[in-house]
C-alpha cells in the first residue's frame, strides 16, 4: 500500500523522485542525516518541517505538477513544416531569385501634370527656366505650349486643326521652330514665343521633321523621307533664306551641338545587317561640310534614340527602346523593357542609365542646369519629368572622396 503523500500522486516513479528532489532543496530546508531523508520519502516529517505554513506546501506542490507537465510536452516532437523549407543558403522552396538592378537617388522632379492625353516633346530654353512642349491635353491633335520650368501655369502657342510636334527653342529664346502638318504633309516651321509670326520654312512634297538649331542661330538641321533614297535624310537650312539648304547625309531626329567650339550634329542611324537597331553617331560640320561620321554608342539589345546634347557639348543624353515593345518575338523578356534614359561622354566612355525600367522614358534634353528633362508615363499619364545626373570621375588626379552623399553633404556614408 502507498504512503501518503504530500499532495497528488503524480504519474510513475521518476516523476515522484523530481518531487522529492524540489521539496529538499527548499531555501531553509536542509536535511542532517540519511534516516532524515528516508523519512521524508516514506511521508514522515520532522518536527521542524512541520511548522512550515500549509498554503506554502500546497503551492510547492502545484508547482511540481505544472513543471512536470512542461517536461512531458516538451519531449514531444514538433511536426516538421514543409512549407518554410530551405536550403543551405537560406532560400525557400518555390522561391525564385531576382537580379539587383541599383535605381538612381531620389532626384525626380515633375514639371507638368496633364490628367488627360498627355505632354511630352520637351525643349529647354538656353537659361534654363522655359519649357516648351507638346500636348493632347485639350485636342485630339497635340498643340504647343510654353510654361516655366516650376510655374504652374502654361501658355498656348498653337491652336489648329493640325499637329504641331518636336519644338526647339532658338538660342536667343525668342523664337520656337517645330514640325507641323497643317498643309498636308509635315514641314518646318518657326514661331514667336509670343504665338506671332509662324512661318513656313520648308515647303517640298516630303515630310521634314525634328527641326534643331544652328548655335549661332542662323540654320536648322532637319530629316526629311527622301522621295527617292525612301530613306531618312539630315538638311541644312537657312532661316533667313531658306531656299538654301543643303544634304548632309542619311540619318533621324538631328541635334545641333550647342557649343559653337563643337561644331558636330548627334543623329541616330540603323544598322544594315544583324538587328538593324538605331545607334547614336555624330559628323562634324567643317567648312559647311559634314565630315568624319562616328558612333558614339550602340547595343545589340537595344535601340538608341533621340539624343540630345548637354549644355557644354561634351555629353549626350539618350533612350533606349527594346525588341519586345514592339516586336514579336519567341525569346524570354528582357529584364528590364529598355524605355529608359541614358547619358554618355562626347568619347562614348562613362554611359550611365538615369531612369529605371518601372515606366517609359524617352525624349531626353538637357537643360543648363544640368538636369535632363524627359517625358514619362511612370503615374499613367505621359508627363514632362526631370532628373539630376550624379557621375564619378574614376580617371579624375585627386583621390574620389565616397564620405558624403552626392546629393546631400549633409548625409555621411557609413
């Protein structure tokens, strides 16, 4: 027969000996001799203990219960998840990898803000503070407007039945040169910044577009579809006379460098075999001649297109367009869908991508500033957006100082 206790009977033999085990090591309890002990075990209790409180007793022994059931669930094994499996290296089952793509700081800012059709074409005037632009915003068929470059407002140059694209400012800032169809096919024309005075400037059966200014202000550059070579061609023209013109070779969207110590035009040409993607060249204008034809920078994944020059002429800006936009094709997706903007040395080193593939960037110009203003449909509608260029000089003589920001010299690198 069993022994009483000094509470419960707890389950087997191992789980009576953990009591004992607790009950003896109480703080003041401290046994003398081996018959003492045995006695405890057999249920006797000396004097001493015995004038222990009750309530004491019975929380010590609530305590030997609840610890024990502890020690019982904790031996039982936990299922094992399948779902949060992973491997050697961290990486769960199911799940696949991602390229790192860096995204350029936080320099973006918005200059127009069309909720309807949308603004893009944008050219800077050479101080920096007016853009002008094109935009479906209030017709079915773009017109031009002027604003300032942080101004809320802006203010209608053209309202026609026809479109009116690609504006340029002249260097002066007083008149605006752009392409229009308003007689049928597309020509050149010049406006006032004021919407006074437009005028025709090529007249012939084919379509001319993407007018840019002459530093000096006294030609324009253009490409025209040749009616027999039914290729792109680049045009010199005379604004005061422009009965004066002149060819210059095959190639689209010309861009007169603005620096007159620089006297090159940038365009983009196709290739004749392989991809056929546009690149971005150059010629240099030397005694009215175009000479020296070089490719500034190309790519087997992309096109190149539209570029423009930065305000010194050392720098070109560009987008990119890729096969999958636009052409069928059986090969996976790019990473990245190649509408971005881009920026590259007059020697073709240092190219450096601006915008990331998230939304479609194009129309790249550069103000004085330093910012390249672009068109952008990243919030849905094609808005005029700009962003700041941050460039390091590897090949610079003094030692590149990594401590500071960029942006920001008050921020410090870790």
């Amino acid at each position: 027969m069993r022994k009483k206790g000094l509470g419960p009977e707890l389950p087997g033999r191992e789980s009576q000996r953990v009591c004992e085990k607790l009950i003896v090591s109480l703080p003041g309890w401290r046994p003398t001799c081996a018959g003492v002990n045995r006695r405890i075990r057999q249920g006797q209790f000396y004097q001493g203990f015995m004038q222990v409180n009750r309530t004491a007793k019975y929380l010590v022994l609530w305590f030997c219960m609840f610890f024990l059931i502890g020690c019982t669930h904790s031996n039982q094994q936990t299922p094992y998840n399948e779902s949060v499996r992973t491997n050697l290296y961290g990486e769960l089952d199911g799940w696949q990898p991602v390229s790192f793509s860096a995204k350029p700081f936080s320099s973006l800012e918005q200059h127009s803000f069309c909720e309807e059709g949308g603004d893009y074409d944008p050219d800077l005037s050479t101080d920096g503070k007016w853009i002008v632009y094109s935009s479906l915003q209030h017709s079915p068929n773009p017109d031009l407007y002027i604003k300032q470059v942080h101004g809320a407002t802006s203010t209608r140059l053209t309202s026609d039945a026809a479109s009116e694209i690609q504006p340029a400012f002249s260097p002066n800032g007083e008149q605006v040169a752009y392409a229009s169809n308003r007689v049928g096919n597309w020509d050149v024309w010049v406006i006032g910044v004021d919407g006074s005075n437009p005028t025709r400037i090529t007249d012939g059966a084919s379509n001319d577009i993407h007018p840019s200014w002459s530093p000096d202000g006294k030609q324009i550059v253009y490409c025209s579809l040749g009616s027999r070579s039914k290729q792109w061609e680049l045009w010199v023209v005379n604004v005061e006379n422009p009965g004066n013109k002149k060819w210059i070779g095959y190639g689209l969207f010309p861009e007169w460098n603005p620096n007159p110590k620089i006297p090159k035009i940038a365009f983009q040409q196709s290739r004749y075999r392989g991809s056929q993607w546009f690149s971005i060249w150059t010629v240099d204008i030397v005694g009215g001649e175009a000479k020296f034809p070089t490719e500034i920078v190309s790519s087997t994944q992309h096109a190149c297109i539209c570029p423009s020059w930065s305000a010194d002429g050392m720098h070109l800006t560009y987008s990119t367009v890729s096969r999958g936009q636009f052409e069928k094709s059986d090969d996976p997706a790019p990473e990245f869908n190649g509408e971005d903007i881009w920026i590259v040395d007059l020697d073709g080193r240092n190219i450096l991508r601006l915008t990331s593939s998230d939304s479609s960037s194009f129309s790249p110009t550069w103000s004085s500033d330093g910012r390249v203003f672009f068109c952008s449909d990243r919030k849905g509608i094609e808005n005029i957006w700009s962003i700041l260029p941050n460039q390091i000089n590897f090949n610079a003589q003094k030692p590149i100082d990594l401590s500071q920001h960029p942006q920001n010299s008050d921020v410090q690198a870790n």
